[in-house]
C-alpha cells in the first residue's frame, strides 16, 4: 500500500492501483466494475464518496471512532474534540463535560500542542527517510521543551526532582505543573489519596497544587470528589 498523507486521512480514501480505499473499514471499491446505485449504476471513486457518507458520516468523527493507538487521544479528548466539532461554545463544552471553561481553555492549548509535536516529529522522520546523507546530518535536533522551560525546572526542582516552592509567577508554574502531570497516568481513574501521593513526589503542599490541577484543567474530578483523571 503507498503511503498514506495527511490529505488522504481528511478525505477518508486512497486510490491503490485501481482500487478505492476506504480508511476506516476498509471496504474496497473497483474501478474496473460499475456498481448498481438507486436503479442506475455508479464508478468506484462515487461509491466510495456515497459508502463514506452514509458509513461514518462526518470525517471528524469517523477520525474520532479509530483506536487510541491510531491517534494518540484519550478518551475524554476524543470527547472535547466531539463537541467542539458540533461548534459549541466554550460555556456549552464545559457544561457537558462537567468541567470549567479554564479545563476547556486548557483542552484546546494542549491539544495545539500535540499538533506542534507532530509536526516536527513529521518533519524530522521525512528528513531521516531522506536518501541524502547530507542532508539528514545537517537536520536540527528537535526539543519538545523549550529552553525556558528547562531553566525553570533547574531553578525550582532540586537533584531529586522536588519542587524547592510553588512559583509566585503563574507561566512558571504551569511549568512544573506540566511536568508533575507526567507522573500521572492518562486512561485512569484515581482516588484523592492517589492524587495526594503522586503531587507529593514533587511537592509538599498536595492540597494547594491539587487544587490549582483542577482549576488549570490538568485534572478532571467528579463532583462529589470520588475520581480524578488527566484531562
């Protein structure tokens, strides 16, 4: 099979040799054959126009229904990006998924930010695929984290990695903040207890930096406090 871009993925079909190729389910349509279609007949590229229309309906969605191995999203992001495609506001976003506009906010920068990713990862692989030697020696080295952030972590985590403090400065504490959440798992849920003991890996002050979690949309939590999650 050829490669598959980014086009093909938004138009949900590849053309392989005479064949149409859906990319959700893989049904195949020939252009060798005309296909009945409402007591007429049809060519392949229409059928596979029809089958992806009637079949998965919007391609946002039908992108949305492939595994997480496919598209690197969680659960509760497939369900963000759901809704954001059904155009609602942030106020209707954030009401649905029972979470604060600032979890919303923070939805979409992250989400930005695993385009941001993916395309340097795009870029550097086609580099490396590239036959020039030359070339693929003189591509950069691509940092997902900016030299500010590393400054800020040397300056407020000691050799063990613990935070000294909370910084007073907000864009700094997103900073560690960022960090801590990598210490969380995505895909489960975890009791307040949990949530204590994995902040307290890094800080002292569990129940201050749990709650900033919460108000930054870092971590989603019920309303009655039972489960948390990373969002």
């Amino acid at each position: 099979m050829k490669s598959i871009t980014i086009e093909d993925m938004k138009h949900g079909y590849i053309k392989q040799n005479t064949q149409f190729l859906c990319l959700y389910c893989n049904q195949i349509y020939d252009d060798s054959f005309v296909y009945p279609y409402n007591e007429n007949f049809a060519k392949a590229e229409y059928m596979i126009k029809k089958h992806l229309s009637s079949q998965h309906g919007d391609s946002v969605e039908a992108l949305l229904q492939l595994d997480k191995s496919e598209t690197g999203l969680t659960e509760v992001q497939k369900e963000f990006l759901s809704l954001v495609n059904q155009r609602l506001s942030d106020e209707a976003i954030a009401e649905k998924m029972n979470i604060s506009k600032s979890a919303v906010r923070n939805h979409r920068f992250k989400l930005k930010e695993k385009k941001r990713q993916a395309t340097a990862l795009i870029a550097l692989l086609d580099l490396l695929e590239t036959p020039n030697k030359q070339q693929i020696e003189a591509a950069p080295r691509l940092s997902l984290t900016s030299k500010n952030d590393d400054k800020v972590l040397t300056a407020f985590l000691d050799e063990l990695g613990h935070a000294v403090k909370i910084p007073t400065k907000e864009k700094k504490r997103l900073i560690l903040f960022r960090k801590l959440m990598e210490r969380f798992l995505p895909d489960k849920y975890y009791t307040e207890k949990e949530v204590n003991e994995t902040i307290a890996t890094m800080f002292d002050d569990h129940v201050t930096v749990r709650r900033y979690l919460i108000e930054y949309g870092m971590l989603g939590r019920t309303i009655d406090g039972e489960k948390y999650w990373v969002v």
